[in-house]
C-alpha cells in the first residue's frame, strides 16, 4: 500500500541491463531496488502509520455497503454499521480502509466515534461544517446510519 504513494522518480530503472538469455529471471539489481525502497518506506513513520490504518480497516472483501439514507438529517445522531472498521491514531482517522487527516475538537469528535461506535445529537452540534460533510458522506456510502427520532 505504501508503495503506490511512491513517487515516479523511484520506480525502478535499470539503462546498463543488457540483452539476456533469460529474460524471465529476476535481475539482482531489481532486488536490491526493491530493498532499498522498502527500507526507505518503512522509514517514514507517518506513512507507515497511515497504510498500517488503512490495511487493519480495511472491509473484507465479502464485505458490502448498503446506504439506508443520504446523511442530510444527522442531527438525532449517528451509528456505525457493524460492519465498518474505524481506528485512529495521532493525526488520522481511519474507516473502511481510507485515511482522513484529523486534528482538534473534529479529531477528538471522530476518536469518538471509533471508540463508542457512535455519536450523540449533542455531540454533532459541536461538530465543524466540515467534520458533519464527512459524516454526511459516511451515511451515503453505508458506513454509518443516522438515529431515527
């Protein structure tokens, strides 16, 4: 998963490679590349972090969403569905296998969200326009359900 963020100045080149007779075998020069790259991934503590998020809530594949609304009325409340996977660590929220930068009250409100698996009328009219966007989003995909009155 990291890899694909890899910029294009680090994928693998090799101009010296000669002809060969065995065009099917793994030149060493690629597996040296390749171990070099994933060193220097694995490095970077916020990516590694961040895919680390992405993989643990990632939906299995048999795993699919159904949205029951369109997210427009969250102001009763909202719970996910027993299906999303939610976690977050210092600078990310992490859904369904997608990362969201988070920091503040919008951070502290969706950690709460991962860690009650729900949030309170009282609870969104302190969220941000953009934090109840989100949200809105989350319902429409099927990750989340508004609480009926």
């Amino acid at each position: 998963r990291m890899a694909e963020n890899m910029e294009d100045e680090t994928l693998y080149r090799d101009p010296q490679q000669t002809a060969t007779d065995t065009p099917a075998q793994l030149p060493d020069g690629l597996l040296a590349f390749a171990q070099n790259a994933v060193q220097r991934l694995l490095a970077d503590r916020d990516s590694l972090q961040a895919a680390l998020g992405e993989v643990m809530t990632e939906p299995k594949p048999t795993v699919w969403f159904a949205a029951t609304g369109d997210g427009s009325d969250l102001r009763q409340g909202v719970v996910l569905d027993a299906r999303s996977r939610m976690l977050y660590d210092a600078r990310h929220i992490y859904i369904n296998g997608e990362s969201f930068r988070a920091a503040g009250a919008d951070a502290r409100l969706m950690q709460r969200l991962a860690n009650q698996r729900q949030l309170s009328a009282k609870d969104l009219a302190r969220a941000s326009e953009g934090a109840l966007e989100l949200l809105a989003e989350w319902c429409s995909a099927g990750w989340l359900h508004t609480i009926a009155a």
